[in-house]
C-alpha cells in the first residue's frame, strides 16, 4: 500500500492498534517527506522555472489545505483516532508539523543566502542561488528551532512588587510623578527650607536653576493632594536620584516608596499601626518594630522604624551592629505646611508619611551586601531570584 493510500484510510483499516504501531506510520510519512525534500535539494536550482514548479508541487502534495497528505493524515488518522491512541497519534502528527513546517520553507528558500529578507521584499519573491551568485547551500531547517534564554523578573521589581502589594491590600493606591522634577515640587512645597544641605548641588542633580532630578519620591505627595484633595490613601513607588558616587552601599540612582495618608482624625498611631503590619508581611510575623524620633522638613513629629534584626532576631551581630535593630525607614506626621501646599486644610485633616528605600529592602531580604550588583545586568547574580 502506498503512503498516498494509507492516508485515506483510518487507523483500525490499516490495522494499527497500538502505540508501535502509530509510530512506525508517523516514521514512515515522516521519512517520505524528508526523502523527497532532499531529492528536491539535490536536483537543485538549476532551471528556475522548472524548479519552482517542483517546489509547489512538491508544497501542494504535502501541505495543501484541501487533499494535502498532511490534512488526510489529520483527517483521517488522527481526529478519526480511539481515545486510547490518541495522545500518542498527537504526539506523533506534532512531530510532523516541523517537518512540514520546513518542507514549506525549503521548497520556497532552497538557498538560504543571508541577504534575502531585504531581496524578498524588494523583489516580491525569493530570487534562486544563481541571483546571489552564491552556491546553493542548504540549511537543515526542520531542526528544532534556538530557544532563547528565558529571563526572569528583576530582584527589585519584585521587591517593588511586594510592597505595592501590600499596600494595595490596605486600600492604599499607586501614584507616580516625574523623575525630572521642578524645585518647587522637590523642596519648597515639601516645607524644604532654602537653606537646608540637601538642596545643595553635593546631594542634587539640577537639570537648570528651578529643575532637578527627584531626589526623593516625596513631591509625589504634593502632586496626588493637588489632584486628589483629602482623604488621600497613596503611596509612590519610583527612581530617585542623587550625587552620589557609586559604592557598596550608594548608587546616583535609586528606588524609594513614598506613602501618605490623608484623612480626618488620622493619628501617630495610624501609622505605628501601618507600619508594624507591614513590617511583619514583608519581613516575617516574628519581626518587631521600634520607632525613634528623628527629624524631617516635611513631617512633625518624624521618626525613624527599625525592626529587630532579621540576621540575629535581636541578639545582636554584625548586620545590625550588635544592636539589635535594624533602621528601615523614615516616617512622620505630615507637616501641617506640607498639606497646604497640597490644598489641603490642616485643621480638618491630618495625615502621615513614610519613605523606605527599595534596594536596602531587596538586600536585606536576599542578604546581598553590594548595591551595585542590582546595576550591573550580570545574568550570574540576576538569576538567583
Ligand atoms: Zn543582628
């Protein structure tokens, strides 16, 4: 019986019941293929018109739609297929497609010179090996194709991810802002005074006098209370920037999370309350927290989270510098000035602010001890996460 007979058949006609017997119908419609591809290969291109007319017919016999062997085989061999052969007629009927796949692709390329991609859509068909004045070579094409390296998602956007999460979780959303921010925004409206050492050019990047880089992600309050008014529950993911020489623990550019909360009867211990959940979902249930005043323009008063030591729970080591206690952000009330210059009445509204930095996040979660490394696009370091 021919292949071209065997096709009209269903399996149970020709007798095939079992796996061995699927594959060695499949092998055998596969090594036809193969044979006469190379056969077309081998004939060449020597008369062009002749040749294309092989090459169609050659295409048409396997992969026309209509009464092509491939679509007999589907029709017939496999939707006709038992339950129990099935799978394996499947498997088998995909490992053709490739095959075909590239009979369709040699019988129209044969030569594969590397320019054609320019030629074909000049020429609007692909020219023979004699146009190039190249030797035919040809190129096994059913082999399986390259598969790119897969890449996986950067250890500070899941970090970045993570804490969004979080957030999100307590009704909180995202709002962003420009990287190359106006003084006004940055500083002034941030209760920022003129004088104070931040604004100088050791620590900001100015793009021109009134215009900078963000040094932090802190004017995003500003913008969202202009556009949103109060209540206001935000927080702002983003890159900041500062005059920074690149070391283990610095970078000009870096991740902040900003969050801000505006509400009537919003309290410190709102924000103790926040921040002691978050702590715990980022970092682990056991994890306490311990808040220390400290000083910002743009919060009254302002503190400073840290939580026991992830490395020693407490105990003291190196990481937290026998201490017990590691810093991980700074928060506060938010000025009464700073909700002005949003719009909003400070003697209706009250509201807290936090700020962290993403990296320190990611490296005390992943126990990397050098910024840079995040920078670097080192593929060793990146697939780790
Ligand atoms: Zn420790």
């Amino acid at each position: 019986m021919t292949l071209e007979e065997k096709v009209g058949k269903t399996l149970p006609e020709l007798g095939v019941s079992d796996a061995q017997g699927v594959e060695s119908l499949f092998a055998e419609a596969r090594a036809a293929m193969e044979a006469e591809r190379q056969a077309l290969i081998s004939r060449g291109a020597a008369n062009e018109k002749g040749h294309d007319q092989e090459c169609k017919t050659l295409r048409d016999r396997w992969l026309a739609r209509k009464g092509g062997l491939v679509s007999l085989i589907d029709e017939n061999w496999l939707k006709k297929a038992t339950k129990e052969l099935k799978p394996v007629v499947g498997r088998e009927f995909n490992q053709l497609r490739p095959v075909a796949a590239g009979l369709e692709v040699q019988a129209l390329l044969l030569v594969v010179p590397v320019r054609t991609t320019q030629t074909i859509s000049q020429a609007g068909r692909i020219p023979s090996a004699e146009a190039f004045g190249v030797a035919t070579v040809s190129h096994d094409l059913t082999l399986p194709g390259y598969r790119p390296p897969l890449g996986s998602i950067h250890p500070i956007t899941q970090v970045l991810r993570e804490i969004e999460d979080i957030f999100l979780g307590l009704g909180f959303r995202i709002e962003t802002g420009p990287e190359v921010e106006s003084v006004y925004y940055n500083f002034d409206a941030l209760n920022i005074p003129e004088s104070h050492p931040s604004r100088d050019d050791w620590d900001t990047l100015y793009v021109d006098e009134r215009t900078v880089l963000r040094t932090h992600t802190s004017p995003v309050q500003i913008r969202a209370m202009e556009k949103h008014g109060a209540p206001l529950y935000i927080i702002a993911p983003g890159k900041v920037y500062r005059h920074d020489s690149p070391d283990a623990s610095h970078s000009p550019m870096f991740h902040q999370i900003e969050g801000l909360a505006v509400d009537r009867d919003i309290t410190f211990a709102d924000l103790k309350g926040t921040l002691d959940f978050f702590a715990r979902k980022f970092f682990g249930e056991k994890i306490r927290t311990r808040f220390s005043p400290s000083f910002f323009p743009f919060t009254e008063p302002s503190g400073e989270v840290s939580i026991s030591c992830v490395i020693c729970d407490g105990q003291g080591c190196r990481t937290c510098k026998e201490s017990g206690w590691v810093e991980v952000m700074g928060c506060g009330m938010v000025h009464p000035e700073v909700l002005r210059h949003g719009g909003i009445d400070p003697e209706q509204f009250t509201g807290w602010a936090f700020g962290l930095g993403v990296e320190r996040y990611a490296m005390m979660k992943y126990g990397i001890n050098d910024i840079q490394l995040f920078y670097q696009s080192d593929v060793r370091f990146l697939e780790q996460f």
